[in-house]
C-alpha cells in the first residue's frame, strides 16, 4: 500500500513539473533535458516499450468508427504478422497504418526483378529511425558496355569430307589466240616466157670511112610471166591505211599481223558496251570503215600497242580496256601513262578508254 502511494506521489510530480516546465524527462536531470524534446528518457539498461496488441486489434482499431479513429502518429507494436505485414512496430499517419516498408495496403503485382547490385561491406547497426515516406521508383540505369572479346580458343579438329559438289557451268569461251606459226612457202611456179627480142637498129651509110654507126637502140623486155601459186604482199611495222591504221605486229613471213586504230573509240565506255562502241562506222576513221572486224585487244595486245604508243599515236594517259577477264565481274586494263597492267578489282560497269585492233 505504502509503495502504490509512492508511485501516485511521483506521477503527481512529474504531471506538476510538465505544467510548470512543459518538458519532462525520466533518468534526465531537469537541467539536462534537450530543448527539442517535451519528454526525454535516459536509460542504459532498458528501453522504451508501445502498447503491444495482435495485428487483428490493431486493425479492429479503424473498424471501431470515425469517433474513435486512431490520431495520427498513434505507436503500436504489432505481436504477430504475415508476409505483407509482418511483427513489428506500426503508426497511423492520420489515413492508413504505416510500418517500415510504407502503408500498408492490399499486396501489389509482383515487380519486375531489379539488377543485383555489388554487395557493399556491412556497416554496423544504425539507430532505428521512423519509417519515411516511400519514395517513387528509380528509373532503371543503362546497361552496361559489352566486355572484350575473350582469346579465341584452340582450332577443333578437321570435320570429316563433304561429298562432290555438282559440276559447274561451262566457262565462257576464250580469247582468240596469238596468229600461228607461217605454214610452209607452197611450191614455186613455172618460169614465166621470155619477152620478144627488141628490132635491130639500122645500119649506118656507107661512105667514106667515117666514124662507126650508133648502134640500134635495145628492143623492150617482153612482160614477165605470171608465177606459179598465189603471192601474198609482204607488210612491214608502220602505217598502212590500206589496212585500217597502224601495223604494230606481224608474222615471219611478213603477211599476217595486228592492227591498230590510230585514234579512240571512246573515251568513257563500260567493258559490256565497248563492242557496241567498236561496231558503230562513226567511231572509226575514214580508212576504219571498210573493216568490220575490229575489236578490243587482249590484254597482251594492248601491252604492245603501249610499247609503241608513240608511233601509235592518239592514245590518253588514262586507262583503256582489254578484252582478257579476270573473272565473270572483272576485266584486265593497262595504265597508258606508265604500263601498268591490272585488273585493279575494277567492275566491267566502270567507264575507261577504248583502242581496236583487227587481224589481218
């Protein structure tokens, strides 16, 4: 009885001293109570301890009616719980209970899974403060650069043949050939018959001896006899308009060889459209015209029309074409101004100059 009087004393005190002071403090001297706290306690041995209820009293708090609705900032400690509220300390913040994780409301969807950030070193325990407000997600960051290609690994072991492929199309037809070889002279034909013998001149007078008669004058030489076989003329390098232009190469014998062109055909034709230019009369000199066989010189050809491109003449320090293919999509062309000879990975679509040459 003697203790319960006590206790009433000291609550009668503390209440006195909260009117007088408007601050109180538990194991706080008066003196040493903070300026910001209207109740201070001091304690290293025990703690603070809210009302301690189930969740179903504490939400049973809100069901009750307007009249007794919880104030806000109400404290509660909540002594069973669940995934969504689990144990631990609640308060009401004037519209819904609120615990460490925010309001606690109906379980939402389930988010997508953030990124694991590295784990950082474990600080020590800090002083539980009042749940705050939730803040809104943050956006999501970029994704990081790709890291570098690692070391390729070791060669694997050769995979077994695979069978015969089919055979390919049949390649386009070749260039034509160098002129062969001079056959063999053909047999030398029956000697032609001998011209008449021109008339005597006439005698001189008789007379007193005298100088001696001018002898008669020598009768003309019969015309010469048709030789056995057929003769062809003999050609030399150099210009020969009979022929088209210059004659740069030619057989042995001297009847067979190449002609050149002694001025352009074009000077920006494609490879699939120089034979169209070659075969136009307007592209050709006067001498030109007569002939319809010229065409594009192969790449050889051309190397020796560059040999002589000063006797030549008319030719551009530029590139012109021949007629020899790399492949399906790419020809040979020679570089007028120094010799060079490439395909240079050049498509037949590109536009260079165009020289003929025909056989004769």
């Amino acid at each position: 009885m003697k203790k319960t009087f006590l206790k009433l004393v000291t609550l009668v005190t503390i209440c006195a001293t909260s009117t007088v002071f408007a601050q109180v403090g538990v194991g706080v001297p008066a003196g040493d109570i903070h300026p910001s706290a209207e109740l201070e306690v001091k304690s290293s041995t025990k703690g603070f301890l809210p009302p301690r209820m189930t969740k179903a009293q504490r939400l049973a708090m809100i069901a009750q009616g307007s009249t007794t609705y919880p104030a806000a900032g109400l404290l509660v400690f909540q002594t069973d719980g669940d995934a969504n509220e689990p144990t631990g300390l609640y308060f009401f913040d004037g519209t819904a209970w609120r615990n460490g994780a925010g309001v606690v409301g109906a379980k939402g969807d389930k988010g997508d899974k953030g990124e694991t950030g590295a784990q950082g070193l474990q600080g020590l325990p800090g002083v539980n403060g009042l749940p705050g407000a939730t803040g809104s997600r943050g956006d999501k960051g970029d994704k990081g650069d790709t890291g570098a290609t690692g070391p390729a690994g070791a060669d694997g072991a050769a995979g077994a043949q695979g069978p015969k492929g089919d055979t390919g199309l049949k390649g386009d037809k070749g260039d034509q050939g160098e002129p062969g070889l001079q056959g063999q002279a053909g047999a030398q034909g029956p000697k032609g018959d001998t011209g008449l013998k021109g008339d005597k001149g006439d005698k001189g007078a008789t007379g007193d001896k005298g100088a001696t008669g001018d002898q008669g004058a020598q009768g003309l030489q019969g015309p010469k006899g048709d030789q056995g076989g057929v003769t062809s003329k003999i050609y030399t390098i150099g210009l020969w308009p009979e022929l088209g232009g210059y004659v740069f190469k030619i057989s042995a014998d001297g009847t067979h060889g190449l002609v050149a062109e002694t001025q352009d055909q074009s000077i920006s034709s494609s490879w699939y459209s120089a034979q169209d230019v070659i075969s136009n009369p307007l592209n050709h000199s006067t001498n030109g015209q007569k002939f319809m066989d010229w065409r594009l010189p192969t790449k050889y050809e051309l190397n020796e029309m560059y040999l002589q491109k000063g006797a030549i003449g008319g030719f551009a320090n530029n590139y012109y074409w021949s007629s020899t293919e790399y492949d399906f999509n790419v020809a040979w062309i020679l570089y007028f101004f120094n010799g060079y000879q490439s395909f240079l990975n050049l498509g037949k679509t590109n536009f260079h100059y165009v020289r003929s040459v025909r056989a004769f």
